[in-house]
C-alpha cells in the first residue's frame, strides 16, 4: 500500500516535565538545558502528557516567537502520539488532492477554511465539475483506551456545532464528513467520548442518521515522518 506522509522538520528528543496553560509545556532535553515549547494542541491531551514521557520538539528561529519549540510527538507506553492539531488538516488534504482516499475521489477542487454560515467554517470544500459539493471537517483524535479511540477528549460545543453544520449541509442536498484522524497507532476502533461529552456523541450519531459520512483513518509514525494509515471501524451504539 502507498501511504500518504507529511514531513516532519528536523525533531530533538527531551522528557516531559509539565504541561500547563494548554498552550506551555516545559521540557528537559538531552544536554540537560530546560526549555518551554509551545503546545500546538488546545484539547485535554488526556493521557498524551504525563510526565516523564520522551518527547520530541520543533525549532523555530522566528524573533517574533515567544517560545522557539513546539511540541510535535510524546512516547506514550504503547506507541508515539502526534500531537500538533496543525497536521491533520495538511494530510488529510494532501491526501484527497492526490487520491489516496478513495471515499473522497473524483472532485477537481480543494478548497480550505470555508465559511459555511454567519458564524461556522469548515476545513474543506470539495467541488468537481458538475457543481457537486462536499463539505469535509478534520478532527484530531489521540485518546485511546485499551485499542479504543474516542472524540472528543474534552467537552467542545464548537465541535458540536460543527455537526450541526454537516447535518444542515446534507440537508439542503451535498455530502457532509465528519473525518477523524487518530495521530497514533494502537487504535483497533473507534467511537464517541459518551463519558467525556454525551452532547457531543448523542449529536454525532443524530447527524450520522441523517446522512453526515464518518470516516476514520489512523496514522503511521516516527520522528520524521506521519503517514496516512488504515481505516479503522467505528462503533456509535
């Protein structure tokens, strides 16, 4: 199988010694120098930063950054964990310009951040010649329990309206997919986070009746490269 990857930029392993803010996390790395990165990742990261964990950071030389790491990858027990919201949506993307997702073929046009309605946009537009539309939002999954994936890993109402959204597209007559990417590789299903967000799962599963598309891929990484991996099975009762 040809998998579709992003690159990662050159990565420097530390440990983990804290996330807070959301958005900080302090790191030790190997020459013993402690740094603070920024967390590209706005979610609880349930079980994807607990303290000790190897980590692998990004460097960026732009002045005008606060902090010049990211943090791009955790080693979590059983596999490495992408962590950056960023990816999904380049990937993803990439994947259906070059039609490596079969669900997702035969549309000529990729369009990113559409606005849909006053107050909502969603990650991409597909378009093919004869004026057929697909509406197609990009959501970063990396809490696993026991082989099973689940969204969201902390209550989201824009999520939520994201749904809403789909539904009422599919509604007046295009596709909707709700795409769940999981940005690591233990994940044998996946299914709605009930227990973290019921409103959440109830309107998943209410916009899957009415017509919304979920698909679900997980990923294959190392530290240079994520790739687009195998459709993983999802369970929504």
């Amino acid at each position: 199988m040809t998998y579709m990857g992003a690159g990662l930029p050159p990565l420097i392993p530390g440990i983990l010694i804290r996330r807070y803010k959301r958005f900080l996390a302090d790191i030790v790395l190997e020459t013993g120098e402690q740094v603070t990165a920024h967390c590209p990742n706005s979610g609880s990261m349930k079980g994807c930063a607990i303290p000790g964990s190897p980590v692998w950071l990004s460097r960026s030389d732009n002045p005008k950054r606060k902090t010049h790491y990211t943090w791009e990858l955790i080693k979590v027990p059983e596999t490495l964990v992408g962590i950056n919201t960023l990816l999904p949506n380049k990937l993803v993307k990439a994947a259906i310009e070059n039609g490596m997702i079969e669900e997702l073929s035969g549309y000529d046009r990729v369009t990113a951040e559409v606005k849909t309605s006053r107050h909502t946009r969603l990650d991409l537009l597909l378009e093919n010649q004869a004026n057929e539309k697909c509406y197609v939002e990009i959501k970063n999954c990396t809490l696993v329990e026991e082989g099973m994936a689940m969204f969201p890993d902390a209550v989201t109402t824009r999520g939520q309206k994201h749904l809403e959204e789909l539904e009422r597209l599919v509604s007046l007559g295009h596709r909707g997919v709700i795409f769940y990417l999981i940005q690591r590789m233990d994940a044998r299903a996946f299914k709605p986070a009930d227990m973290i967000d019921k409103a959440y799962a109830e309107k998943l599963k209410k916009a899957v009746t009415h017509g919304v598309e979920i698909m679900i891929r997980d990923t294959i990484i190392d530290t240079q490269l994520i790739r687009l991996g195998t459709v993983v099975p999802v369970y929504l009762s």
